[in-house]
C-alpha cells in the first residue's frame, strides 16, 4: 500500500469518527499495512511505564501472585484510598477511588454540579460531555493573541459575572499545555471561594514546574479542608499505565461517604490496587522522581527543537505536549495523513477540539529515540 | 495463637465489620497467625480461573503482551460490548459493558428506577443498599417453610399489589440458591410484563440446570427484544476472575445509549478486554464448557455430602453454594469462628443478611480436595 492511499484511508476513517480522533487501534484496524513508529498522541511517560513494568514483573509475575490478583476480589474503595492518603500524607475519608480520572469527573459532575458549569474551552472534552441535559454548560474562552493562558483577573472577572455553580480548571491545561502558577490558583481559589464546586485537574501536574528545581507542586495541601474544591488526579499519564485504570479525586469527606454509601465499592481492579499499594511506598517513588525528572528534561529538550521548525507556532507548554498551529494555509487533517502515511507517526488531530480557531495538532513528547524521529518527520511533512 | 484466641480475634473483628462480612483479607492482616486452608465464602469456579491463567499465561505473559496490557487504554465501551454481542448472538447495541457486573447494577438503580423498588429476601444486599434516599425499597420476603424458594403465583401477586417500578429476580439466588425454572421465569416476565423495570440477575447461571444434561438457560434470548428488561451477569464466579473486574447489563438499545451519551465510555481496564475478547473465542468456551460441567458434577456430590451431617439443614440449591442452617441451638458466630481457628475453613457467616430467620452460614463449592477439608471441618465442628 503506497503513502497516498494511507493518506487516502486516513482521511475516511477520521471523517467517520466524530468528536474523537480515532484511536490507535482503530486505525490499524482498517489500514493493517500501516507501520505506526511513533504514537506521539499518547500523552504518557514511557520511562515510568517501563519502571511499573519492572516492578510489576518482578513483583507479581516472577512471584506467581499475578495469579491472586486475577482470581480474588481486590480491595474495597476505603481501603485502597488509605494507600493515597498515605502517599499524599493527608488525614483519611478525603480520597474517592476512580476506575480512571474519568469516573471520578462523571461522578462528581453527576452527584454535585447541578445547574451552570463554566468550563474554560480549548480542553479536555469530558467536562463538557459528561454534563447531563439539565445542567447548562457556558464557555469560558481562553484567548489565542495570549498563546490561550489563563488570565487569572479575566477569569475570576468572568466567573462572578456568570456565577456559575462549578467551574473547572485543568493544570497544565489539556491540548495547549498552558499553566497556571501555583500563586496565582491560590490567588484564584481564594476570591473564589463563594464558588459551589471549584475541580482542579492535576492529571499532568507531575509535568509541570514552576523553576528548574521541578518539584512536583500540587495545591492538595492547600485545599483539603476547602469543602468546595475537588482535586482530580489521572494516574494514566505520569505513571504511563493506561490500561490499568486508575485514579482518584481529593474531596471534602463528607462527599466520599455520600459517594460510597450508594455505589462505587468495588471498583478498583487487582492491578489498580497493586499500582496504588506502590504509589504508597518510598522505594518506589523515589525511583519514579528520577524518570519524572529525566522525562520533563527530555520534552523541554523536545520542545526547543520543534520551535526551531519554520511554518509552525509552538504553543508555550509546561506539560508533556505542545499544541502546535500549522501556518501558511496548511492544512491539519492533510499534515496528520502525511505525519502517518510517509513517517509512521500518529499525532493529535485537534480539529474536533471547540475553541481553537485554525489548524492545530497536539504533539507528546516520547522517548528520545522517538522524539527525534517525530522531529524529522514534522520537519520533513511541514518544510517539505 | 492458639485456637481460642484466634476465636475471639475473629469475634472482635465480625462485630466491628458492619453488613459486610470481613474480607480475607482483613480477617489476615488482623490475625497474621492465622493460616486460612480454604476459603468456603468465595463463590467462584475455581477451575475456570485455572483456565484463565493458562491462556493468560501463554498468550499475555509469555508473549510479553502484557505490556502493552498495561501501558495503553483499552477500547471503548462499544467496542468490548461487541465481542459480548458476538459471543451472546445477539444484535448490536444491546450490552452496557460493566467494571463488575455491580457497576452496572449501579447505573441502572441510579438512573432508571426512580420510584418504588421491589426487592426479594434475603437477597445479595447491594440491590437496596444501592437505592439512592429518593427511592423506596420494598421487600418481598421469601418463605422460610418453604425453602426460601420463590412461589412464583405468589410472588406475582405481590406484584401486582405493590405495583413497583422496578422488580429484581436473582436466578439462581443468592444467598440460598434457589433457582427459578425457565418456564416460571418466563411466565412471571409475561405475566409483569406491565412493570417498568425487570432486573433479572443470572450471576450465578453457569452453575445451575434444569436437568441432568447441564445446559446452559439463560433467558436473555428471550427478553432482547423487552424494552423494561435488564440481565444483569457477572464474570466473577462462572469465570473465577474477580480480580479483573468485568460484567456486563443487557438492555435496551436507548437505555445503552444514554448511559454512554454521558459517561462510562473507557471503564474497562486492560485485562477485562482480554477477557472479553477471549470470552468471543469457540477454543476457549468449548474448554470452559468442560470446567463448568466438572465444577457442577463436583458441587452436587458436595452437596449432597453435607446433607448428611447432622444438626444441620441444607437448603436445596442451585448454584455453586448452599445455605446452611444451625440447628439444636448453635450459633452462627460460634460455628463460623471455631470453623476458622481449628480448620482454617473460611465460610460465609449469615446474620448480617436481611430476611433470614435463624442461623445461617453459606458454603461454596471449591475444588474437589477443598470440598473434603470443609465437610470434614463441618463435620467435627457440628457433630462435635
């Protein structure tokens, strides 16, 4: 099959499939000739997925008590929140455990957020999706001639102008990468404390830096006793073990007892609870804060190179993507056909995305290896 | 620790334990001493786990598979809806893919029964435990005199009397085993056909039969086309894989619909969409089909060795479990206690169960070896 008519089957499958890019899988699915080198889509740290694989090998399959965890009930929701509680070195009945983040976005939406959410757009899809038909969704547009930064006194103007009953802030931001200061959340969080629900995603916090120390700088020790703020936590991405599912989100105790005392009690599966009895223990993390460390240098690396690139903007990011504009006319869903037909590299078509205007693509910083080759071949497809 | 102390150690933990039974797990970390040999509560087939591992083995581990397991998202709901689809032979659309069968059984009492809920008892407790406070919980109290087993003219009176939103039949039940013959089934979903919501709960059947030919009778052939009925059917026990966390709702094409228009699109974890996909595949279900026959032929003769110690009574069952009476006196704490500390026998202690008078434990089945061990603890804790 030649570069063109992978071209060809990219564009059919992607016109097919609505508000989601098409997933990895599918598109080997319906081009099985296509050779896929780099998923520079998958926002994850491969350096982290390869120390949880070392670990989980030694510990679970050499040992033979991978057979344990598939054959017996895990955990119940308490218990394995009291892994977290541990880690994150807060009091216990704080921390809701998800099957994935994404359980603990539709459930808080679901049980807590009735009437206006306000919810800042280019982002994470979910937020908007998951609102159910009788609660109203506003925008909160970031805006593209500041490189789509929050402007913490525009917000906080605009969320008492709306009055909304939640509001969502993702940090760093999801597809930009755009990130807001520890102070100024603070600062924010604090004039909006009158907020019903105020949910901070820190999903790729373990990303971001406020110096080149990169201490990991979460708000969760700030807001624990806020009983109107939810933290929401992707282990996904940092840890790079998607298909684990797990997550968890940071919330007043009283809403985890709500929570629980209908539902969610037996959520977490055998490899989640090994993963969360890890994420508890010190010789572990301090293994991951070496591949965090090594990881972020990587992608600032990644990063400078693909500003070198003529014809595109890069974005400004302090998360392990750039969201990337084509300029000159060019065309996404052209640049994303050719990325994959002619280089083997599958990167976020955003044109599904609300609130971006123009033509953008989400690019993650990978391995080294493979950073050099997503370089190369952006260069090659945009510079011709 | 000698035998007393790890009575009274178990006695202190039941009492602080609530309406569930202790985990194994806890029941160990509390008392590290104590060596349990077989655990009766666990209700699940344990040579369809065997079969489990051995494909997961050669095909995940062997192969190095589980990596990409573990490091990548696994498909959408829909998506691992259509090997269930595939394997049941059923139409597309119809299967609301479950993190455990209780996620869904979750979704459905949250979203769909608003109103009065029916439920039989004693039954397995999250049915109204996962009634949220706008719901009214009715019971329909199984009769003791005869069994526990449901008489279904009666029961379809009751019905018609309460005039509920919602009914739960669990087939065969839990905690007594008590099957409902396909044709009464289908006779009392005729006769209700009125009632906005029939759950029907077949978790448990694998493990029962209408004769000695041991075919497989689930009704779900005959209610695709139902709109107000749901078939709830977990994986835990037929398939001895609680671990994974897998199960699944049949139901209306519009009812799958709308629980995905806002959320449950990624609750599969890795291991249950290999599940999944095994669970499409002849190779492996010609192989389960012979583990299922095995199991049963061995639980019978089980049961039918229980039913000859003395003091006690047996109740008929169906499943891969039975519900034991303590007669003459005896004290279900007592009993389970003494079963635990002189024979590390762990079974299943009753009195947390609503609708049951006496005292009562549960049993499973276990593999032919476990089986001995437990009739033999019975055997010398009863009869002395």
């Amino acid at each position: 099959m030649n570069a063109q008519t992978i071209e060809n089957k990219y564009r059919s499958l992607k016109e097919k499939s609505g508000t989601h890019s098409p997933s990895l899988a599918s598109i080997q699915e319906f081009i099985p000739d296509l050779k896929i080198k780099v998923d520079a889509c998958f926002l994850s740290n491969p350096y982290a997925t390869e120390l949880f694989l070392e670990y989980f090998k030694k510990e679970m399959i050499d040992t033979g008590k991978i057979n344990a965890l598939l054959e017996f009930y895990p955990s119940q929701n308490n218990v394995i929140a009291g892994f977290i509680e541990k880690r994150l070195n807060i009091d216990e009945g704080h921390v809701f455990v998800g099957n994935g983040a994404i359980e603990a976005i539709q459930a808080i939406i679901h049980n807590y957020c009735e009437g206006k959410l306000m919810i800042t757009i280019p982002t994470f899809s979910a937020y908007y999706e998951y609102a159910i038909s009788e609660q109203e969704v506003v925008h909160y547009q970031l805006n593209k001639a500041e490189n789509y930064r929050l402007d913490i006194t525009d917000y906080i103007k605009q969320v008492e102008k709306e009055k909304p009953n939640t509001i969502v802030l993702i940090n760093p931001n999801n597809p930009d990468g755009g990130y807001i200061k520890y102070d100024d959340l603070l600062f924010a969080l604090d004039k909006l404390s009158w907020v019903k629900n105020i949910i901070i995603d820190e999903s790729f916090i373990h990303f971001a830096y406020e110096d080149s120390d990169m201490e990991l700088k979460s708000v969760v020790p700030n807001v624990i006793n806020k009983d109107n703020v939810y933290v929401i936590k992707s282990m996904s991405k940092d840890f790079g073990i998607a298909g684990v599912r797990c997550g968890y989100a940071i919330m007043a105790k009283q809403k985890v007892q709500d929570l629980l005392k209908n539902g969610y009690l037996w959520n977490s599966n055998g490899l989640a609870e090994y993963f969360f009895r890890l994420y508890a223990r010190q010789d572990f993390l301090d293994r991951y804060d070496l591949v965090r460390r090594k990881y972020i240098t990587e992608a600032l690396f990644f990063i400078s190179e693909l500003n070198q690139i003529k014809n595109i903007k890069v974005y400004p990011s302090r998360a392990n993507f750039v969201l990337i504009e084509l300029l000159n006319g060019a065309n996404t869903t052209d640049v994303t056909a050719k990325l994959i037909a002619n280089h083997g590299v599958y990167v976020r078509n955003c044109d599904d995305k609300i609130g971006l205007e123009g033509q953008f693509i989400r690019v993650a910083a990978r391995s080294q290896k493979e950073n050099k080759i997503i370089i190369k071949a952006i260069k090659e497809v945009i510079e011709g």
